[in-house]
C-alpha cells in the first residue's frame, strides 16, 4: 500500500494523541477515521496475528520515543479489554478511542 506524506503526519498525529491517551485524561483525544486506526493497529500488530497484545503496544511506543507510565498504559490496556483475553482486537482498539472522544 502506498501511504502519502499527509498520511504519514495523520499517522504520526495519532502516535501523538495514543501516548496523551495512556498519560492524562481520556477527555482530550481527538476524532480519527477507521482508515487512520486500521494503519496504526496494522503497525503496532507486530506478530500479525490480528491482535494487539501490552507488549506490542509498550514496543511501539517505545520505538517512537515516547516515555509512558507502564502501570497506566496496563490499566487504560485491561479497560479496553472488554473481553478480557488479554489482548485487543480491532473493535476494541476502536472501541477504547471512541470512549474517549
């Protein structure tokens, strides 16, 4: 697939507003498109299993540089978790921003 520079800032954008997600409040998160989360769920999937585990989430934002709190990343994670498998499927990953707009 072929990802345009202004995709490429959209996608950097939504790095930008996942790492104020798991440090502040959710009340702040801005709105994206089901095509800006598929891009980033396809990215943080590391294993390519469909799936988002702690870890990759953890990896990812540790990639971009950013420095997060483990023990909340771990909570906002287990919230959004609705059925408790441990991991994130992509309703849920879309499901734990669109609680927080």
């Amino acid at each position: 697939a072929v990802v345009s520079t202004q995709s490429t800032g959209n996608l950097r954008q939504l790095v930008l507003v996942i790492t104020s997600f798991f440090q502040s409040t959710l009340h702040s998160m801005a709105t994206f498109t089901k095509c800006e989360l598929e891009q980033l769920f396809k990215e943080m999937d590391t294993n390519k299993n469909g799936k988002i585990s702690v870890r990759e989430l953890m990896a990812y934002l540790k990639s971009d540089k950013r420095k997060m709190d483990e023990a909340k990343a771990n909570s906002m994670f287990k919230a959004a978790d609705s059925n408790k498998d441990g991991v994130l499927d992509f309703d849920e990953f879309c499901k734990m921003f669109n609680n927080a707009s």
